[in-house]
C-alpha cells in the first residue's frame, strides 16, 4: 500500500516501506523513473523473502508523488532522498540506478553516518553538466538559457523536458570536482551497452572516488536498464555482498 508524507521543504513524497531487519536498503530511481519499475519492484520482494527493511519511493514530480516534474532539480530530489531516510531509524545501504547513482553520492557525502554501505547501477554523477549540457548544441544553449527549457529526444517515451533551473541547479550539486570519500562497502555496476551512460563514467568514478573497499562490475551486453534475469541477480547479490562486509 501506498503511503505519503511531506518534506520539510512542503513537498508530497510517495512511498513503500517494507518491515524488516537493518541495515535497510533504500532504492533510489533514476531521471522520469519511479518507484513501480522493475528494479524496484523486485528488490522489494527480495527483500521481503529475506526478512530485510526496504525502502522504495517517488521524486517529487516522479511516479505518485506531489509535484510537476519540471519544477524540479537534483537539489530538490536530494532533499526528498533525505527525508525519505528520515523514515528508517538507523544505518542504510542506498541502491541509486541512473541519477539516483548521483543522488546516493551526495547523501554518502552529506550523511555519511547514516550509510553502510552502497550499490549504483549505471550511476550518472554531474549529468546534467557532462552530458545535457556537454552535448547541447549553441542553438540548443541559446534557446535554454533564454527559454528556461528544451525538449531532447527519450528512447523511453515522451521527450526530456530540460529546464535551465535543472542545468544550473546541477551545478550547484557536483560531486564529481571535489573529493569524494565513500568510506564504506561499494559496489558500482555497468552494462557496456548503456548508451545513455557510458562506461567511461563508471571508470572515472571509480578512479575519483576514495574507498577501503570499492568494485566495479562490468556486465557485457547489458543496456541502461540493467532489468533482465542475470542483471537484477547481480544487483541483489552486490547488496548481500555489501552487507557481508559490514
């Protein structure tokens, strides 16, 4: 059953909290994602058979929360990350696919007390830096900058709807420039067919990142989805791997 509350910042936060024992895992989605898709939905009934505390959940302007989508920025997904942590009492192990990659980064940085451990598939660190705005062109810019939005094609659907605020909020959340301790348990896990994320990210942000205990998984074939049998085993071992290493 659905539940909801609201941030501290006013805004409606959907989400699903499964009893069980700790650390708790907490699956953070990606860009337009939310909390129905696959990876969510099967970590939740693995956690479940497992007996182990699960969280999943929407954006603001994602999936069932309160909000319209283009209103929002990492910043404010951040916050609402935050707070739906705010939910669990105790340590979490964060599971960020895509910008939730991102986002479980900047939670490790900013309340590293409350992190066991970490698992990102496919995670997208500083994107709207390195790749919307990167790859925009000088038409595309212009028209962002004196528009306040652009549409870029989607493989998943309608088109991305790009804000300025989205652009220069992200600036404001890299974590990419700066050191980047992850002091606990990591695994990192890629698909060499993902052509939304490459895996020159992956490697980068394992050369960036500064760990006891850090692994990169290269799958070959997988795409950006990282949803068929083989790789959502992978994702449920990596956590059960995190949490041995405790």
């Amino acid at each position: 059953m659905t539940e909801t509350f609201i941030t501290p910042q006013g805004r409606k936060i959907a989400y699903h909290l499964t009893d069980g024992t700790g650390p708790a895992v907490v699956f953070l989605g990606g860009f337009k994602s939310d909390m129905g898709g696959t990876k969510a939905v099967y970590l939740e009934d693995w956690a479940r058979k497992r007996g182990t505390a699960f969280l999943r959940f929407d954006y603001s302007g994602h999936g069932e929360s309160g909000g319209e989508f283009t209103e929002g920025a990492i910043g404010d997904w951040f916050e609402d990350a935050k707070a739906a942590i705010g939910l669990i009492a105790g340590p979490v192990i964060l599971v960020g696919s895509s910008m939730g990659g991102w986002i479980s980064l900047l939670i490790a940085r900013a309340m590293p007390e409350r992190v066991a451990g970490l698992v990102t598939i496919a995670a997208a660190p500083d994107s709207t830096e390195d790749s919307m705005w990167a790859n925009a062109t000088k038409t595309q810019r212009e028209a962002l900058m004196t528009d306040g939005q652009i549409a870029l094609p989607s493989d998943y659907g309608d088109p991305y709807i790009i804000t300025r605020r989205l652009i220069e909020d992200g600036r404001d959340h890299l974590v990419m420039r700066d050191k980047l301790l992850l002091p606990f348990p990591v695994r990192f896990l890629q698909g060499t067919a993902d052509k939304d994320v490459d895996m020159a990210v992956a490697l980068r942000l394992l050369d960036h990142a500064q760990g006891h205990d850090m692994r990169l998984t290269l799958v070959d074939g997988a795409d950006h989805r990282f949803s068929d049998d083989t790789c959502l085993h992978l994702i449920s071992a990596s956590i059960t791997e995190v949490a041995q290493h405790l």
